[in-house]
C-alpha cells in the first residue's frame, strides 16, 4: 500500500530534543520571533496536556533503549519524554579542568579558548538580561547536610584537601557541588528552555517522532526523513539550516544511516556515501564508575538540599586516589525519580584515560541495528584505592554516629579475591556520559564538524550535543552540553540577522 507522505518547511529543524535541542531551539525562537524552528524527538510531549504544571514532581518514566556490544546488550537509560537526558541527570553542573580546557583549544583552535568556555559556562550560571538563557547554580550549607555527608567532607578535606569552589580551572579537592537542581528538583533543559511562558509560537514540537537519516544534496542537506513512532507514518522536512541534537549515540547513529561516516563501512552496508567521515562514532568517550551502596539510619525527613550536594575531584598526579571523582550521595530510582531514601552511595569515578569506544552500524538480518564496540568503559585504574579509602572512611570516628551498614560491594581491602581490582572489575559500569562521537576539529580526518559546529563538506548541516567534545572531558557531561550548545544558538541567532 502507498503511503502518503508529507512535508514541513521551516527555517531550523533542530533534530533531538534533549539537553542540547531544547536550549537552542528554546534560545532561538525566543531571539527571532519571525524564525519558524522546528524541534523533532522521539519522546512524548508529556506537557501536552498541561502535566508539567499540575505536577510538579512529575515522575519520569524512562524507558530503556538496547545497543549492543561484543559482549552482549547494553541498556541505555532513554527517557521516553521530551528532555533527553536533562530529564534523567543528577543535577550537577561542573566545569571542565584547565588540562580539558587546554587541551580543547588545542584541538579547536582559538574559538574555543579556555576564556570563550569561561564566558559560555558563566552566562548559563548567572542571571541574564535574555530570557531562558542563565540560571543561578545552588550550592549547599554544609552545616544543613545530613551526617554522612560532614563525615565524607571531613575526611576527604583532611586526606585531598578541600576546594573552595569546584568551578575553579584547578580546583582539587574536596567542595560543595554547584548544582541545576533546587529542592530536589532538577532544572531539565526543557523546563528551563522551552516552557517558560509564553511558550514562543514560533516553536513547533514533533513529538513521538523518530529521524530515520537527512539526504545530502551537493554540500545542502535538502530533506530529513522522519517516522511517527505510533502511527509509523514517514514524512519528509525540509529547512534551511539542520542541527543535530541527539546526543553522543544518536547523533553519530542519524549520519551513519545517512552515509555519512567511513565510506568503506557504508559500501559494505550497501548504504550510499555521502560524505566519508571516518571519524564519525570513532571515538565514544564515556567515564566508568564504580559504586558502593549502603543504608544509614540518619536519614532526616526530605532533602532541603541539591540532590549530589558534596563531591571531591582529585588531581591527576594525587598519590591516594589519582584522576577522580570520590562521591557520597543518596540514590534515587530512575524510575520514579524518587531523590530521596535512605540508601546511599559512595563511588569513585574515573575522569581520563579511559579507552574509547565505537558506535557503528550492523545488518542484522535486513535491518540496520547500531552497537557500541570496544570497552566503554569497563575499567578503573584506582579501583583498590577506593577500596581502601571507603574502607578508611567507615572506620572514621565522624562516620560513626551515620549508622551505616557496611556497604556493597564491601570494598576495603581483604586477603580474599573479591575486593582485588579482579573481584571489583565487574562491578564496574558506564556513568551514561557519552561524548565525542562526532568531535570537532580542524581536520576532516580526525573530526566531524569544524570548530563553528558544521559537518565538514556539507552547507548547513550542523552538529551541537555532547557528540562535538574533542577531548576526554573531565567532569559530568550536562554543563558542558548546555555549553556547546549555547555557543551553537549564538552562532545561528547571528546567521539569521540577531545581534
Ligand atoms: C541516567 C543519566 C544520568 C546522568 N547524570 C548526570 C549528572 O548527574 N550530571 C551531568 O553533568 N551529566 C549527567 N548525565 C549526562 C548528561 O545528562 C548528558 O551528557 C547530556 O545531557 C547529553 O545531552 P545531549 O543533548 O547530547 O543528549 P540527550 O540529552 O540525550 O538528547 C538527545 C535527544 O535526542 C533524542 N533522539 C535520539 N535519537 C533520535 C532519533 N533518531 N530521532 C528522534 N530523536 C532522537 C533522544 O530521545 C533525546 O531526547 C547523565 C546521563 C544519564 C543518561
């Protein structure tokens, strides 16, 4: 049976609505009111129907999506609404250290200088003149917080040292998180982006709906191929300026289905080239995170406080725990986004040196299906360490009144096998802090998209989500990805005529 298909046309069609496409969408239609921007996301559109107001601890309902990797399937937290993975995030809003400011500049050239990030980072942390752009970062009251987080602060400080702004280029330390997450509540980029009222009429959400791949025409993409999740009905749009937004894995995913990528690996697909990109999905970077979980007793009522409220980043050259991220926090349940029990956490994440991954496409019978190769991440250089420190940690007198329970795995140091690196490897596990699948760059060898976010050899097409960072990034992935894209919708205001 013939399907009709359908066009939209429009100025920008920003292709993702997670942390990255709601900002710039949300930025641009509020700038230029005459711009017709379009925003496509496979999630639903849960404020719809006015959800969003009446409840305000909406819980999420994510679903999972599966990739698969050489060792079998892979679940990937995917939210199943409009948000992304701003809707799923644990609300920190760190900086990058000054080697992963440098060494960006290195790779990127001098528009995206260490200053330029500052200036980026200090706008979306501030309040600003523009609507929906900057909101000031919360951080906690030591004295306020829970006992388990004063005995955590107390040893880090006394065994790291402690760091009195976390933000700081070179801040090494124990600190107080800032945090995009007031009372609990997380600040989600499409709260924050899209829905402050008025909501710019200029803004159409396509809800439910999946991109399939964009054609390239010359260097012009002419039409992106979308599906409607429910009604599985194909259509066709059309805009003068394309921006990709759908994150680390579904970015590379879109241009990999659209023969942009490795020509060698598209022909064998039986997938025509486009353009050959042998960079696109090359290098998946991601942190691996080891954590110990455990119950205290001291658990007060609800948590006045931001959800990750302590957290210490050690340097790369520390002798006790080198190149991490050494945390205690309360876990929640993804599922219901309760912030709140009287589980906690304490885990170590590694920041560098981890080896990248792939993210390619494979037939599976006659479908194309995307996996993740490689060993994203699935190592910890400092995992006995850790082992000790918490191990160290429980013993601490200010850790005595918390009333923990021995968390785990029970990570101190024993003569048997299960706290080695061997026995903790296992437990070992993606921090879902995708990035650089897509990096930009100044050589289409080596990178997808040149510094102003445009895929090499195309026109206008462009790239703007946690796929474009260069490096290895040292720090949690949101702040920088509202970063990028702030940079993203300042570029495209001044193409279309804002000043
Ligand atoms: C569970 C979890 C916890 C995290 N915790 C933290 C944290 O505490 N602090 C922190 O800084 N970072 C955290 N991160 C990482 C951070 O949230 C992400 O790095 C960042 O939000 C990525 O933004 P993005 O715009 O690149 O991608 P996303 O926000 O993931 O947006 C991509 C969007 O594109 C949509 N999409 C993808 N493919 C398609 C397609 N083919 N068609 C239509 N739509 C598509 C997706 O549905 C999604 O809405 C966490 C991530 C996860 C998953």
């Amino acid at each position: 049976m013939h399907v009709q298909q359908w066009e939209e046309t429009c100025d920008v069609l920003v292709l993702g609505g997670g942390t990255a496409g709601c900002l710039i969408s949300g930025v641009l239609a509020r700038r230029l009111p005459k711009l017709k921007v379009t925003l496509v996301d496979s999630g639903t559109n849960y404020d719809a129907d006015g959800l969003l107001d009446r409840v305000p601890q909406k819980p999420v309902t994510p679903g999972t999506r599966t990739f698969f990797r050489n060792t079998g399937a892979e679940f990937v937290p995917a939210p199943s609404e409009i948000g992304g993975s701003s809707l799923m995030h644990g609300g920190i809003a760190l900086r990058g250290t000054r080697d992963d400011h440098d060494e960006w500049f290195r790779v990127a050239g001098e528009e995206w200088s260490p200053q330029d990030l500052a200036s980026l980072f200090h706008r979306l942390e501030s309040d600003t003149d523009e609507p929906a752009v900057g909101s000031p970062l919360h951080v906690a009251e030591l004295t306020t917080l829970p006992a388990a987080y004063r005995a955590f602060h107390a040893y880090c400080a006394r065994v790291f040292g402690a760091a009195a702004d976390l933000n700081r280029p070179e801040a090494h330390g124990v600190g107080l998180v800032p945090s995009a997450c007031t009372d609990g509540r997380i600040a989600t980029t499409y709260r924050q982006h899209i829905l402050p009222d008025p909501v710019p009429a200029n803004l159409r959400l396509r809800a439910e709906t999946v991109v399939d791949h964009v054609r390239l025409r010359g260097e012009r993409v002419d039409r992106v191929a979308v599906r409607h999740l429910r009604t599985g009905r194909p259509s066709q749009l059309r805009a003068d300026v394309v921006v990709l937004a759908a994150g680390a894995l579904g970015t590379p995913e879109i241009l990999l289905r659209s023969g942009i990528g490795a020509a060698a690996a598209s022909e064998e697909l039986g997938i025509p080239v486009a353009l050959d990109l042998p960079a696109v999905g090359a290098r998946l970077r991601d942190h691996s995170v080891l954590w110990s979980e455990a119950t205290v007793t001291d658990t007060p009522a609800a948590p006045p406080w931001p959800w990750h409220a302590v957290l210490c980043r050690t340097s790369p050259t520390d002798e006790h725990l080198p190149d991490c991220s050494f945390e205690l926090f309360h876990d929640f349940r993804l599922r219901t986004r309760q912030l709140w029990s009287r589980r906690v956490v304490i885990s170590c994440t590694q920041l560098h040196d981890i080896s990248p991954g792939r993210v390619r496409l494979e037939m599976s019978g006659t479908r194309l299906r995307t996996r993740i190769d490689g060993a994203v991440p699935r190592t910890l250089a400092a995992m006995e360490q850790y082992a000790e420190h918490v191990g160290a940690l429980l013993k601490e007198e200010e850790f005595q009144g918390v009333g923990m329970r021995a968390p785990y795995p029970v990570p101190y140091p024993s003569s048997q096998g299960r706290n080695s690196a061997a026995g903790l490897l296992p437990k070992v596990r993606s921090a879902y802090h995708f990035h650089g699948t897509c990096p930009m760059g100044t050589d289409p060898g080596s990178a997808v998209v040149s510094p102003d976010l445009r895929v090499f050899g195309t026109g206008n097409l462009y790239v703007a989500d946690a796929s474009v960072l260069p490096v290895q990034f040292g720090a949690n992935t949101h702040h920088v990805t509202r970063a990028t894209a702030l940079r993203a919708a300042d570029a495209l205001s001044s193409l279309f005529g804002y000043s």
